[in-house]
C-alpha cells in the first residue's frame, strides 16, 4: 500500500494472472489505495514437487516507489498416522504409591496435541492438581486414590484426524491390614483351668481389588485359671475325752479337711460335742481301763488278725496263678508257629493238655480271625530239600498268597475303643468317628497300622515292643481346624497331622510313621521341621531335617511326596516347612468337579486347589460325593510359590450361543495366605454357567488356574453332562473295607526266618564290604549310615526301612538280587527247608 500490481511466483514459477483473485480498496486512515491478492494451492499441485524441496509460494509487489518481495509461504499436506508409537500399559498399583502412563502419539503434520480420558471423561490437570501430563505425554499420578481405579486413553490428534491408543486399564489395589485387638474375652470356666481369646479383623483396611489378605492369625487364645471357691469340711472327730468330775466327756473337730478358701462357706455344725458318760447314772466313781475292755476287745484283735492272714494267702495265690500264665505265654509263642505263619496257616490252638494254664496267641484278639489265602508250603515226609535265595523270590515259597488279619468285631466295638480312649485327657481330640483311625493289639512279633487312602500308616517292627509286653496302638487322622498347631513367620504346614499311641508306652526299638508331604524338597529353599505335641497340648521342633544327630529319638526318610519318621516315642506328629527362597513351593492337586445330573437351567462347575496329599484328596472325594458330584477333567499339579501372590481362577471361550456366564468379574481369587498357612481345608472356586435352553448338554470351555507372577494350569473342558463319565475312575477310592490293622508275620512281605538270617549275616563287620553298608548303598540309603550305626542291629533298620517304602506292593526281587549280590562266602546262608517252615 499504495500497491499498483501484485503477483504471485510459486516455486520459482509466476501463477498465471487469472488465477489471482484480487480486492481494491482504500485506507480509511491514509486514503492511499490498498489491494489485497489471493491464490489457492491445490493438493494435487502440492503432490507434484518432488524431491527435497518443499512447496513454497511468495507474492511480489510494485509500486511507483519500487518492488518488494514477501517471505517465502510453506505449503505442507497434513496427515495423522494410526498407530502410536508407544500406547499406555495396564498396571496394578497400591494405594498412595504413584502411577506413570507413557503415551507417545503417532507421526503427524502438524504434530498431533494429546490429550487423555479416564473412563470417557477428559482429565483435565487443571482441575485435579494430584495429575499432570508431562511434555512427553506422558500422564502421572502423584499418589493412587481408589477413584484413579479406571480405564485410561490416550487421545492424539490434529487438523487431519482424532486417534484412541488402546485403554490401559489401572486397579489401585488396598492391602489387608489388621484392626486392633479386641479385649481378652472372659475365661471359658468360672472355676479352674480354662482359656480366654481375642480376636481382629482384616478390615483396617479390609484387602480391595485383589489386595493381600492380612498375615497372621485372627485369634489368639490364652491359658486362664480362676481360684474355684472350696467349701470347708469338717476333720474326723477326736476320741472322747475322759469322764470327767461332772459325769461327762467331750470330743472336738475342726473346719480344716479342707479349710474354707476363696470364698468358699464355713463348716456346718457345732464343733464340740459333750455327752454323760454314764448313761445318766451320775458315778464319780473312774472306771478301770482293764475291765472297761475286757472279753469284746481281744475278740475283736483275734478277728483282724485272722482277716489278714487270709488276704496274704490269697495274694499269694494270684501272684503263682499269673506267673504260670506268662510262663505258658512265653513258651508257646517261641514254640508256635507264628513265627512262620509266612509258610503255612495258622490258627488260634486250643490249650495244650498237658499244660491248662498255657496262654496261646490269644492276647486281646478274641474278636479278631486270621484269614490266609494263596497257595502256601505243602508238608512232605522224608528229607526237605532247600531252596536258594539267590534263584528267585524271597518269597518264592508263599506264591501269590497274601496274610491279612481281618477285624470281625461289629461297630460298636471300634465305638467303644474310641470312648475308651477319650475319657484320658490327652486323647479328648481325637476324632469320634472311625473311617480316619486304625487300632490293633500287638506283642512282638510287632505288625502294621493303616488308614485306608490316606497314605499314612504306622510299622511296628519285630521286637520294638518288650516281650511279654501287649500294646493297644492306635494310628489317627487329624483334621486342621480341630488341631490348634501354632505357625510362626513363613512356616507352613506340610503333611497331614498324625496321632500314634498311648503315648509313654516302652519301645525298645524304633517304630516308623510314614505320611504324604506336598513340599518340593530343596535344602536351598526350604527348613523342614518335625513338631510333636507334648501331653500338656504345646508343639515343639522335635527333628531339623538335615541337622539330625545319629543318637536322637527321631530320625526321617525324606522323599519327593512322603516322609518315613523313626521314632521310640509315640505322639501326635506334623511336618511344617519354612521357606528359605521364593522359589520354595507347594505341590497343589487341582480338582475340577461339576454335577452328575443336571436338574436345572443353571451349572456349577468346582475347581478345588487342595494339597497333593491322599488324605486331602479323599476328603473332597468323599464330599463330592456326598453332593453329588463327578470329576470332569484329569487332575493336574501346580507349584505354589511363597511369593505373595494370590491364586486367581477364570473361565473362557464359553459359547454364548449355548451358555451364558454368571460370573461378574473377569476371575476370582483365593488370597495367598489361605493357601500357604496349610490348616484350610477344600479351598475351592465356583463358577455358575446358565444354559440357554433345557436341551443343552454339551459344554466346550477352559478353566485357568494361576499363580500371579508363577505357576499355572490350564483345562480344556468338552464334554456332554449328560452321559459322559469317563474321568469319574480316575479317582475310584480302593474299598473302604480295607484291613487297618496286620497283626504278626502277615504284616511283612520279608518272611521272618530270612529276616533273621539277612540281619544275622549283614550285622557284622566285613572287611570284604558284604555287611549292612553294602546293603543301604544298593538301595541307595547310603546317606543315613550314621544313624543306622548307631542302632544295635543297623540291618534290622535298613529292613525295617524297606518295609515301610514298600508296602504292600514292594518288588521282593529287586531286594533278593540287592541282597544275593552282596557275596557272602557261605552260598547256603539264606536257605529256608521246607521242615522250617
């Protein structure tokens, strides 16, 4: 301004004049004429330039004073890509603890502006001064609120177009943490020894959005004794007193048998008496001492002393009767042949008669019948020929035959063995019921304890109890919840918990408790432990796995799934592991479960993660079947880490079409410490399915089951819930009417008379090496000499061992060829003649 002409040049090219658009006016200020020139640049012309160069434009002026020429104009085509370079990630944060979403937009001419939405709705840092966005584009949370638990979105764009990252979905999760302790309630007895507890609640805060569940117990219990009142008792009277001037005596008691205390009442009653010693004939006259006990008094000594001359001769008499009784006992077990019942039948023999008082193998087994079945050692005249331990079967003798003592007695006997045995204190939490407890009477030829699918099961080796002696033993199954076992800082229980008594009895030789474990063993990662619990209810660390000294009590045969514990005193036992590491884990059975017969629109599918014991696989057994349920998928094992994290459980690619879930969330969780702890039993998940119509009968899903950070399973589920049964044998329990107890020789798969020959021989020291250490190094118990040398037979304890491993189905050929292959000169040393048997 003033301006004349005005044109365009676009790259170094003049646009042609009709293609500018021009406007004429005048200054208002000035009165100089103004013009004004417009072009459009289309995005085909824009797309023509190639090369380095971008498209540019400038306008030239000219006036009466000269020309000038404008800056150069850049002309760029705008576009938005669609992927983000970096999209925002899901996290799961705590409370308080902060959150950072990285967001980096896509490429874009002009650069694309971002913004961000928590569940649609834009933040807006300006109003929430606990979020900002840095230049970056990234959004940060300074501290987690429960009100950040959202779906966020990252949002570019510019003049081209608007793009969502995918939502990033941020649970601010609350950990459990205690309330306060209640106050101790009152004392559960009003008089004498009893208990008082408190108790809190996870709730301080209580575990949100998948937090962790508190640690520790939720109820402690205490020991409390109240002072009971004692009522006072009156003492015996004292003797009379003698008559006095006035014609009476007197005699005195006192409040003292016991004397009141704690608040208990006072003696009723007078304590003097006084009466007229001469039957109201007032003689002042004393009586003399002499003639007042004359005639009745001497009749009176004669007949006490004659009373207790008859008592002795009594006593007399039963001490001979029971010598000779025992003496008979003695004589006839050494002499019978129980000692071979291995070879030949045996039946309870009716008293010898030469011998009326002659006690046969009778003790306590009254109720009982010994059944022998399978082809057993035929009897022969003439010489007996042997047979070589070193051609065949240790047992080659017996064929298939199997020795089994079967308990005839009706239910109430096994009732009242329980009754028995709970009227003792120590005994009072024993179970009521007898599918979880085996008992027999033993002697020493010793014999065999077992609970029917448990896995657990008590070996009483030959000569453990004194001869002469008779044992009443018992072998329980505790549940945990009705055992208070204390578990301290990581511990946690392992194995089921196992009674075996009367405690106190006299061993004299080791008997061997053997039970499940679900602990993957690993000196790295785990301290195991053996607690026993004392007869005043207290647990103790009885055996350091690992730190065992060769003298001790106890002593345990760790394997991948069961331990074998020794030891010389009965009791109520647990193993409980400590981990070390988070690599030290839990071997968990997971169970999938669902109804037989489907009745309804709605289906339920359980998934139980229970420890891979027996015992606790057939306690869901029995309760499933109680509901009604079969098993719809093969079991699998799961390695639970001590690491925190909960157990979380979902269901997929359930057809909607057919079925339709009922399950609001997207998975469920059992918290860690319910499963780490040990003492919860049938911790399980439910997932409900609906179907759409009552014709529906075939289900095509997948269970997940993992461990946060760990482990983890997964099942493929097809099948028809009408008919299909073909995964219910896989948990058939054997046949409940199993014998708990085996009673002498039948007890072992190593007939007796080898196994004294096999001890007789191995005992000693053999320079040539073909003693007992061979032996524990072929079967590869190489690691526990010590403690079989400190044993009086370290052979017996090898056997004994061996026996507990591997009943009933034990391979006696792998243990002859173990023992043949030793070399002993003497090439007759394990043969057994028919006569022996």
């Amino acid at each position: 301004m003033p301006a004349t002409q005005i044109f365009f040049k676009c790259n170094g090219e003049w646009v042609r004049q009709v293609d500018h658009m021009i406007e004429r006016s005048t200054d208002g200020s000035s009165g100089l004429p103004a013009m004004e020139v417009r072009i459009n640049v289309s995005r085909q012309q824009v797309e023509k330039v190639f090369g380095l160069e971008e498209y540019w434009c400038q306008c030239v002026a000219w006036s009466s004073s000269g020309t000038t020429k404008s800056q150069k104009a850049y002309i760029r085509i705008a576009y938005l890509r669609k992927n983000f370079e970096q999209e925002p990630l899901a996290k799961e944060v705590s409370l308080e603890q902060g959150i950072v979403l990285h967001c980096r937009p896509p490429e874009g001419i002009p650069p694309a502006e971002v913004e961000w939405l928590r569940n649609e709705d834009l933040v807006d840092p300006s109003l929430d001064p606990n979020v900002y966005i840095t230049r970056e584009h990234s959004l940060v949370v300074r501290q987690a609120r429960l009100a950040d638990t959202a779906n966020y979105t990252c949002v570019a764009k510019n003049i081209v177009a608007r793009r969502r990252s995918a939502s990033a979905a941020v649970i601010v999760y609350v950990n459990g943490g205690w309330s306060t302790w209640t106050e101790w309630s009152v004392c559960s007895t009003s008089c004498g020894r009893g208990w008082q507890k408190r108790s809190r609640s996870c709730t301080n805060p209580a575990p949100l959005n998948g937090g962790a569940f508190c640690e520790g117990q939720n109820v402690q219990k205490t020991a409390c004794a109240t002072l009971c009142p004692v009522d006072g008792s009156w003492s015996p009277w004292s003797k009379w007193s003698a008559c006095g001037l006035d014609c009476t005596h007197w005699r005195s008691r006192e409040c003292s048998d016991p004397a009141p205390r704690n608040g208990g009442e006072e003696c009723r009653g007078a304590d003097l008496d006084t009466r007229n010693c001469t039957s109201d004939l007032c003689v002042h006259t004393t009586l003399s001492p002499v003639a007042a006990s004359g005639p009745e008094d001497v009749a009176l000594y004669v007949g006490l002393i004659a009373v207790a001359v008859c008592l002795v001769l009594l006593l007399l008499v039963l001490i001979l009767v029971y010598c000779r009784k025992k003496e008979g006992l003695d004589s006839d077990v050494a002499d019978s042949s129980i000692l071979t019942s291995g070879f030949q039948p045996v039946s309870i023999k009716p008293s010898k008669a030469d011998n009326p008082h002659l006690l046969t193998i009778q003790p306590d087994l009254s109720t009982t019948t010994t059944t022998y079945q399978g082809s057993l050692c035929p009897r022969q005249d003439g010489p007996s020929p042997k047979f070589q331990l070193t051609n065949g079967h240790l047992l080659s003798p017996l064929g298939g035959g199997r020795h089994t003592l079967h308990h005839s007695s009706p239910t109430s006997e096994a009732e009242d063995f329980v009754s028995r045995l709970s009227t003792q204190n120590y005994f009072r939490s024993l179970p009521r019921g007898t599918s979880n407890m085996a008992y027999g009477t033993f002697n020493f030829l010793g014999g065999r304890l077992m609970i029917p699918n448990t896995g657990i099961s008590l070996l009483i080796p030959p000569d453990a109890i004194p001869r002469g002696k008779i044992y009443e033993i018992y072998l329980t199954l505790h549940k945990p919840e009705d055992v208070r076992l204390p578990l301290a800082g990581c511990q946690t229980l392992l194995s089921p918990i196992v009674s075996c008594g009367p405690p106190g009895v006299l061993l004299t030789r080791p008997v061997i408790l053997s039970m499940d474990h679900c602990g993957e063993p690993s000196p790295e990662s785990w301290s195991l432990r053996l607690k026993k619990q004392s007869c005043e209810g207290s647990w103790e660390d009885v055996l350091h796995l690992g730190e065992e000294a060769p003298s001790h009590l106890y002593y345990c045969q760790l394997e991948a799934s069961a331990c074998y514990v020794f030891t010389e005193q009965l009791g109520r036992f647990a193993l409980v592991g400590e981990a070390l590491s988070v690599a030290a884990a839990k071997r968990l059975k997971l169970l999938l479960f669902a109804p037989v017969a489907c009745t309804s629109l709605e289906y339920n599918i359980r998934v139980y993660c229970l420890h891979d014991t027996h015992d606790a696989l057939k306690e869901v057994v029995q309760l499933e079947k109680q509901l009604g349920g079969q098993l719809i998928q093969e079991p699998r094992i799961l390695h639970f880490k001590d690491s925190y994290h909960n157990l979380r459980l979902s269901i997929h690619d359930v057809p909607s079409s057919l079925w339709k879930s009922k399950l609001l969330v997207s998975y469920q969780e059992i918290p860690f410490y319910h499963i780490w702890n040990g003492t919860q039993q049938h911790l399980h998940c439910t997932f409900t399915l609906e179907r759409v119509s009552p014709s529906t009968s075939d289900l095509a899903c997948k269970v997940w089951v993992w461990q946060v950070e760990g482990d983890g399973q997964s099942f493929n589920i097809n099948f028809n819930i009408t008919k299909d049964t073909r995964f219910a044998e896989l948990l058939a329990l054997e046949s409940e009417g199993g014998v708990p107890a085996l009673v002498g020789p039948s007890a072992f798969k190593i007939p007796f008379l080898i196994r004294q020959k096999i001890i007789t021989s191995l005992d000693p020291p053999c320079s040539r090496g073909a003693d007992w250490r061979t032996l524990a190094q072929k079967l590869h118990l190489d690691s526990h000499l010590s403690f079989f040398a400190s044993k009086p037979s370290p052979t017996a304890m090898i056997l004994n061992l061996w026996e507990a491993r591997h009943f009933p189905n034990g391979n006696l050929s792998q243990l002859a060829a173990a023992v043949a292959g030793l070399g002993q000169p003497d090439a007759g040393l394990f043969a057994v003649s028919e006569a022996e048997c």
